[in-house]
C-alpha cells in the first residue's frame, strides 16, 4: 500500500490508482474501515478543507469515473 500512498500523493496518477483501488476493493482487500485501501478509497471521495485552529471540514468530493466503476 506504500506504492498507492505515492501515487495518491503525487495527484498525477488518479487513473492508475482508481484502478488499483477498484481491484483491491474486488478482492475484499478494501472492506474494512481499518484497511489502507479502504482509507484511501474514503480520501479520493472527501475533500478536507483546514478551517483553521487546527480543524477541517469534510465534503464529499466528485470523482464520477470512480463513482461509475464501483456501481457497475
């Protein structure tokens, strides 16, 4: 999961990560919260944005081409 951190870091392999994640998630990899795989899927959907003192705020983020594969 060290590998798709960097990719998700790196903001330029969205493609590459989305399908890694969706074939992570097809083999069960991604179906606990406590998973890394679980956790990064939750990132790419929530945009965090700092309020300040220390504190975000969650929304929900647009990433149709996710949203589309995992409904299929």
């Amino acid at each position: 999961m060290l590998a798709s951190r960097v990719v998700f870091q790196m903001k330029a392999g969205d493609d590459i990560l989305r399908k890694y994640l969706l074939s992570a998630l097809d083999a069960g990899r991604a179906d606990a919260a406590d998973s890394p795989a679980y956790r990064l899927l939750k990132e790419m959907v929530t945009l965090k944005v700092d309020i300040g003192n220390e504190q975000t705020e969650s929304s929900p983020k647009a990433q149709n081409e996710l949203r589309a594969e995992l409904y299929l």
